[in-house]
C-alpha cells in the first residue's frame, strides 16, 4: 500500500473520507491534516520495524562499502545505522574468502589481531565512536570498494513529498500500520480508543509470530514411531 493509501484506510475508518481525487497533502481538512496523519505513520512505521528486528534481527540487514582513504582511520556509518553485524577485508591475500576486521573493546583498542591476510590492514580491527567506525589500523591504500559494512538499517521515514511511496515495511504487515494510525488519530483527539490499540496490539503480536516462523526448513519438533514422546 502507498503512503496515501495507509492514510486514506485509517481515515475511513474513523469516517472522514477525503475525495481519492485529491493531491497529497491536503492539509485543508478541519480534522486531520494528512502532514499529521503522516507523523503517525512515521511512529507505527518505526514500532513495526522494531518488532519485526526483535523477531528476526536480521530482516534489515544490508551492506555497503566503506570508501578507504590511505592515512584516514576514521569513517562516518552509513546513515540509519542500527548494529554493525560485520566488517570484512575484500582484498585478495592467501585466503579467497573475505577477512572479518573484528571488533575491539574500548580497552583494546591499541592491541593487534593477526588474522587478517591483507598486508596494510594486517593487526587491524575496529570500534565505534558516535557515528563514525574506526579502524585500529590506519589503511595506507585508498580504494572504494575493498572494505565491506553488513549492518542493520533503520526504515526510512516517509516524506512529505512521498505519498505514492511505499514502505520498507513489507505489504503483508501494512494493514497494522493502518490500525496504528488510527490509534494514534483516535488518541490525538481524546476519544475512546481502546479497541483500536488492542486491535494494534494484536497485529504486532502476529508479526512477531510470523517474522520468527519465516524460516521452517526443520521441524521445531520430532516425533518418535514407537510412541507419543518428544523426541
């Protein structure tokens, strides 16, 4: 569902329907103005995504390259950095896999790690500082693609400018979304909303339960032939 098509859900649902005709936003309403209504898509966007990161950590999870100045050790995270998963060293050395750069703890920062194969980064690990990764070795190359970040990313807000957008949220959970902006509507104007929320409530449970279930390769349990007891 795009943007406007969540907003327009909830607003029927609490019966104040705007003309489908209409250009986004139209903040002319003497209800909700849709910039509002965006807000509390923004918030039910954000506790959805927390839910399903809770379920399954990795769902988010992506990865960029880290563009490598020779004598710089110090990098800004991509933006929407949640969690650094992995740091690797792309390098050809003796080994064809990639090498982890391995985290240090702020009291080894100063200690070496002689497991990387590549020669300028050989000791080297990393730690975080606010926004920014360091590395415990400062690179003497410069190259744009031989270091690799997988992290989990934030879901992006929604714009003002977007209301034929889609969220990363993925379209089967999009109906929760509709129930937590009409919550937060109902909330916004003091009205009897405990309903709404337990309907909310509901939903995220469900993901919870489905993002954890998506991988069902092996059976969770195994029955013994010779009788009714787990195995």
């Amino acid at each position: 569902m795009q943007v406007i098509q969540v907003i327009d859900t909830a607003r029927a649902m609490v019966n104040e329907p705007l003309e489908s005709t209409r250009t986004f936003p139209d903040d002319t309403s003497s209800f909700f103005q849709d910039s509002t209504l965006l807000k509390f898509f923004n918030v039910t966007q954000q506790e959805i995504a927390n839910e399903i990161v809770q379920a399954d950590e990795g769902f988010f999870e992506t990865s960029t390259f880290l563009d490598i100045s020779a004598g710089t050790a110090r990098y800004t995270l991509p933006s929407g950095t949640l969690k650094i998963k992995r740091v690797e060293d792309l390098r050809a050395g003796t080994k064809t896999l990639p090498q982890e750069i391995r985290p240090v703890s702020i009291n080894a920062r100063s200690e070496y790690i002689n497991e990387t194969v590549s020669a300028t980064i050989v000791g080297g690990g990393y730690y975080l500082q606010g926004n920014s990764i360091v590395l415990t070795e400062t690179p003497t190359f410069s190259n744009d693609s031989s270091i690799r970040l997988h992290y989990i990313k934030k879901v992006s807000d929604m714009t003002i400018t977007e209301g034929t957008g889609i969220s990363d949220i993925p379209e089967q959970y999009h109906h929760v979304m509709v129930y937590g902006v009409v919550h937060y509507m109902l909330f916004a104007q003091q009205s009897e909303n405990t309903t709404a929320l337990a309907t909310y409530r509901s939903g995220l449970a469900d993901i919870r339960k489905t993002v954890d279930k998506r991988q069902v390769q092996r059976s969770r349990t195994v029955k013994s032939l010779y009788g009714d007891a787990d195995l």
